[in-house]
C-alpha cells in the first residue's frame, strides 16, 4: 500500500491498526497524546497493536508550549491600582420585570 492508502486524512498522520484478520480496527489520531488516551481507555497492549506515521516519527504534542514568565516583559495591565475605579452594575429595568405571557388557544 502506498501512503495515500494508509493515511487517507491529512491531518490525521499517526494510524492504528489492531485485531484479528476480519475484525480489523484502523483508527487515526493527530498526535501521540490522542493514540496513548486510546490505548488506555480501550485497554489495548502497545505491543499486540500496529502503529504507523505517516512521517516515520512520532508527534509529541499536539498542544503548544506555554510561555515562560521571564518571556513575558509587558505587564498585563498598564493601570495602577490606585487610580481605577470599582465598576457598579448597571441594571437593566426590562430584565427585572416580570412578563406575562398569553396562552394560544
């Protein structure tokens, strides 16, 4: 089979494949982390199971790496604390209203 074949979605470039010769089960996962849940959650040995990659390597992560705090220069507010003022909600005299509504007949 050529890659096209194996990997019909573009996105999805790890595939796993597992059971007997009839009852086969090819799943595909956009990273490593979704394939590990999966073969937790279904309780799957990773050694009776067929995995492929479509890129010959693993994917890590699917989530991006936060930022370190000594990346961070700006601050987040630009006020200080002791020039700002404490908002008062403003309410809003059609929701407090009760509405009565007519039955159709």
């Amino acid at each position: 089979m050529n890659i096209s074949e194996l990997f019909p979605y573009e996105t999805f470039p790890i595939r796993l494949e597992f059971g007997e010769n009839k009852n086969t089960t090819i799943c595909y996962f956009q990273c490593q982390e979704h394939i590990d849940k999966y073969l937790e959650r279904h309780k799957l040995d990773k050694k009776i199971v067929k995995i492929d990659y479509r890129d010959e390597q693993s994917t890590k992560s699917s989530k991006k790496r936060k930022r370190s705090v000594e990346q961070e220069s700006e601050p987040k507010s630009k006020r200080s604390s002791s020039t700002s003022k404490s908002r008062t909600p403003s309410l809003d005299s059609t929701r407090n209203t009760s509405r009565t509504t007519k039955r159709k007949k």
